[in-house]
C-alpha cells in the first residue's frame, strides 16, 4: 500500500465482532511489515485489548472544562442558568448549583457572566492508555464510571497514533454521539453486521450514518449462515460491496471467550481479509508511508 | 399500586438482551414494554407493534446561520468548541451541541437557535402489553433524554392502566442512555456472556450499578461457551451480592425466534426455554 489509511471499524447493532475484525485485521496488516495502530474508541466498554494483548506502557487521564462559581463575589442574577441550554447550572436561592455530568463544556456560562466570576476548572473523564505490541500499537479510552458523555473522550484518543500507516478504529456500537465521534474523518469504514432481521436492522442504521458522514464502506457478514439472505439482498439491492462472509464457528466463538482469536482466526479463515484489504486499498491518501 | 421497574443490561453488546426482554414480555403477560435502546432499537422486531400514537422528540436546539447576513468576521468560529462552524460559517449540525454560544457572539444577529427534530416516538400495543418505544435519527445526540422520555410514558400508562410492571430493553455501554435508563429503576437484569469481554464489561456495569445502588441481577447467556468463565462470573456476583438468576446454553433458537419475530419462549422449547421460565421465577421472586 502507498500512503496511509484510517479505517474504522463499526455496526449499528452491539456483539456482531466489531473487535474480532478490527484485532485480526491489524494483526494481518502487522504481518504484512505495516506499522499498525488500533484506536479502541469503544470508551465505554473497551474490549480490544483484552485480544491483542499489548503491555499498556503509559496511561493519561484526559479532562474536560466544567464551570466554578466564585460565590462570594456572585450577584445571582440568573445570567448563567439562562443561557445554559443543558440545564447544568440550576439557581437555587439565587446561589447557583453546578451541575456537572449535564455540562457539555460549551464554556457559555463563562462569558455570559457580568460579574467574571465563572471560572473553569477540570474534571477528570476518563483515561486513555498506550500500549505496544508487535508491529502494533495500541491506544484505548476507558470512560469513568458515571460519566455520561464520550464524545470529548473519543476525540483525545484519535489525536493518538498518527504516525501509523494504518489506523484501525474500534467504534462504539449505535449511531449516535459516540459512533459518529469515532466515525469523523475516517478514510473508509467497515460494518460488521449478522444475517438477522436485528442485524439488518441496524446495519440499515449504520448505513444511514456512514453516508451522511460521506465515509466510504464495505460490509463483512459475520456468522453468515445462521440467518437468512436479507442482508447479502440489501447489499446487492443498495450496491453496498460485500467484503466478506465469515460463517459461524463454534470454535471461534469458544477462543473468543478465552480471548486468544487472533491466531485460530487467521488458521480458519486464511482469506477472510483479501477483499477487505483491496477495499482499503482504495481509500489511502497518497503521501509518506509504507 | 407501585409499579415495579426491571431494566435489561448487557454492558457488551450482543448478549442476548431483547430476546430476554421478549422472552420475559411473553411470561408477564401483563406488563408494559419500554425499548430504551433508541441508538439501535430492535424489540419491535419481535413484538411487532401496532403503533397507536407517534410524537417528533425534540432532542434540543441546533444553531442556524443566516448567511446573507453574515459578514464573515469569524467570532462564531473562535468561540465554538465543537468544530461546528463550517468554512463559509454555516453549522455543520452533526457536530452542534446546541449550546448557543455562537449565536451570542455574533454581531449581526445572523445566527439563531431552532428546534431540532431527533427522532420519533411511539405508543403502540403488543401481543404482551402497551409498549413506548423510539426511532432516534440518523446520527443524532440526546439519546439519554429521549430514554428518559419513553420511561416516564411507559411509567405513565402503568399507573393509567393499572400495571405493576414495567420491562425496558437497555443500551449496550456504561455512558448516557444506561444511566438515564437506570437511574432510579426497581432492578437491573445484567445479560452476560462468559467470554472474556463479557466478564470484562459486566465488572464495568456492576461499577455503574453500584455507583447508583440499584439491585443488580445477572444472567449468564451462553453459559456452555466457556464453563471456566461462567464460574468467574459466578464468583464475581458473589462478591458483589448480584444474585444469578439463570444460566442458559447456548442454543440457535434465539436466532431461529427472532427469523420468526417471536420471543423465545413462544418458538419451542428446550433447556433455554425452560431456564429462562426459571429466569422470569426468579426475577419475580426479587423483585415483586
């Protein structure tokens, strides 16, 4: 491959083998003498390293701004629960009560307040932790327990690992905030889907998300013959490329559970990644690289 | 009456959840359905609904530029956090968090706030019950407020109409929509598997659970995977005074049920089918 490539790796439903693909496929492109990374941008639930293993090296906890009230020196005149939009800032007695896990970090209470007294302080949302394997890098957010929003965790973890040929990003499951954070700026995208009316389902979702976001992508069918053919039909019908079909192996499913799939992955299905890898192919931005 | 609240979990993704919810929809017979999983809603594919009522949700506000009148100064570009000012100032929406910031930076009164269509909601009627239910829209936030939304109707028409019992389908994860369809719930089904992700994840949840002090059951789906596994799930409820209230084998049923859109338990029988009979006894037993 000429230049470099940011593929993620996504589905509307959750459990179709989002991390079963993305930590084979970086295994693969390791293999080949590529200088791979993988962005487990699933911060809620992060599972890839639980398969590749690496030896986590260094942890960085990441903040986001939140509002502090100096009150001794506030007025409560109400300015800062006006224009919140997100209900964060409540007055209670004209004394004003922040809430923090409704604060989306917008910053507008700082620069509404005639006084100057909202200050920002930082509170910790989660960590991100590096780790290095063969070939292969790894980066993972871990969401704080409680916290309720992600999206600002996913985006520091994709400044990370930019000098990888490849960047492979495990996305969240769903279509929302989470998904579309993890899904921004990818150079093409992989959805993972089963053969199920829920799987067609939310394909049909994830669908509806990569094309608004204009990202190219490929589906790959896992457990491909536990179902029906909707989905090799949608495919067809909507000239969405099928990039492979990974029939259901209980032997897969059982090193799965042991978390030791990259290798039994590679020996049962040697040619699982041909087309995926000449679709990838495609999308690499011309420039420095392998 | 109080009515009671069990809120189906998983943490990972693709443990089983909504066939549990159907499942346990078919044995209540008298219960109402709420399918908080808006990101990606699949129960309506086993209980078929017949939608009586669908409402726009108003997720929250995206901001608006009127681009004859703007003057190009940039002041929304430097004050918005979000990378929502596109390169001839207009809004992208995916990325507007509907703060608001812009539009009071702007000189010209040339942005403005409006209301932002996220999705639909819906009353409908099942088989088994009333069921409230969502369509978040593509690529749209807010998911957590919208959940919150379809626990108060369906906890609204419970008391209407005299339920004692609410089931709601959950979210995988930890982040928003799971704590909005938690908090203050009567009890959390936790559906895992023993994989290693499984068990991984289930911690996680059981943080989030314990974080909110709400009863915590788990349920080992796929229980034959990985018997060593199952046994650490076992021992990690201990510890944490879950109570397992089924194990279940693996069996293609779930997936022969749903190709049918029926629960499980209506699809035939077998030892998955007569754990989770097991499963719905127990929970009862805890929670009712």
């Amino acid at each position: 491959m000429h230049g470099k490539v940011q593929i993620v790796i996504a589905s509307g439903k959750g459990g179709t083998g989002k991390t079963t693909l993305a930590v084979t496929l970086a295994a693969r492109y390791a293999a080949s003498g590529k200088q791979v990374a993988l962005l487990d941008c699933d911060v809620e639930e992060p599972n890839a390293n639980l398969f590749l293993k690496t030896e986590i090296r260094v942890t960085e906890t990441v903040y986001t701004p939140v509002p502090r009230v100096d009150e001794d020196h506030c007025t409560g005149c109400g300015k800062c629960e006006e224009v919140c939009n997100f209900n964060a800032i409540v007055l209670i007695k004209k004394r004003p009560l922040v809430l923090p896990d409704m604060c989306h970090s917008c910053g507008g209470c700082v620069s509404a307040c005639p006084e100057g007294v909202i200050y920002e302080v930082q509170k910790e949302i989660g960590t991100i932790e590096e780790g290095y394997g063969d070939h292969i890098v790894y980066a993972g957010g871990r969401l704080k327990i409680g916290e309720p929003i992600a999206p600002p965790l996913i985006k520091a973890l994709k400044s990370y690992c930019f000098s990888a040929d490849i960047r492979i990003i495990d996305a969240p499951p769903g279509t929302s905030c989470p998904a579309v954070e993890s899904l921004r700026e990818s150079d093409c995208a992989i959805l993972v889907t089963e053969p199920t009316p829920f799987g067609l389902n939310d394909l049909k979702l994830a669908v509806g998300v990569v094309r608004r976001l204009g990202i190219p992508f490929g589906i790959v069918i896992n457990r491909s013959d536990v179902g029906d053919n909707s989905v090799v039909d949608y495919c067809s019908s909507e000239n969405i490329p099928l990039l492979a079909s990974i029939p259901h192996s209980r032997q897969i499913a059982e090193s799965y559970s042991r978390g030791d799939i990259i290798q039994g992955f590679q020996e049962i299905f040697p040619d699982a990644f041909a087309d995926i890898m000449s679709f990838v192919k495609q999308y690499a931005r011309s420039g420095k690289g392998a | 009456m109080t009515v009671k609240e069990l809120v189906v979990i998983s943490g990972k993704g693709g443990t089983g959840k909504t066939s549990i919810v159907a499942s346990l929809a078919a044995l209540a017979r008298k219960s109402v359905l709420a399918d908080c999983d808006v990101d990606a809603a699949d129960l309506h594919l086993l209980l078929t609904p017949e939608i009586l009522r669908e409402t726009e949700f108003i997720g929250g506000l995206v901001a608006e530029t009127k681009l004859d009148i703007c003057t190009q100064c940039g002041k929304c570009a430097e004050v918005c956090r979000f990378g929502a000012i596109l390169g001839n100032y207009a809004i992208d929406p995916l990325a507007c968090e509907g703060c608001g910031v812009c539009v009071r930076s702007c000189s010209q009164g040339a942005i403005r706030m409006k209301d932002r269509v996220s999705g639909r909601w819906f009353i409908s009627d099942t088989r088994f019950g009333p069921m409230v239910h969502a369509q978040l829209g593509i690529a749209e936030g807010n998911s957590g407020k919208l959940v919150s939304l379809i626990r108060s109707e369906a906890r609204r028409i419970a008391e209407e109409r005299e339920y004692s019992l609410i089931i709601s389908d959950g979210s995988p994860g930890i982040g928003c929509p799971v704590i909005a369809s938690i908090a203050g719930a009567t009890a959390v089904l936790v559906v895992t598997e023993p994989t290693v992700s499984g068990i991984h994840d289930l911690e996680r949840v059981a943080e989030l659970t314990g974080h909110f002090k709400i009863k915590t059951l788990v349920c080992i789906n796929k229980a034959d995977i990985n018997p060593e596994n199952t046994k650490i799930i076992k021992q990690i409820a201990l510890e944490r005074k879950f109570i397992v209230v089924a194990e279940i084998p693996y069996d293609n049923i779930f997936t022969r049920a749903q190709m049918q859109a029926l629960s499980v338990i209506e699809a035939g029988d077998g030892e998955a089918v007569s754990n989770i009979r097991t499963l719905w006894e127990a929970v009862k037993h805890e929670i009712m």
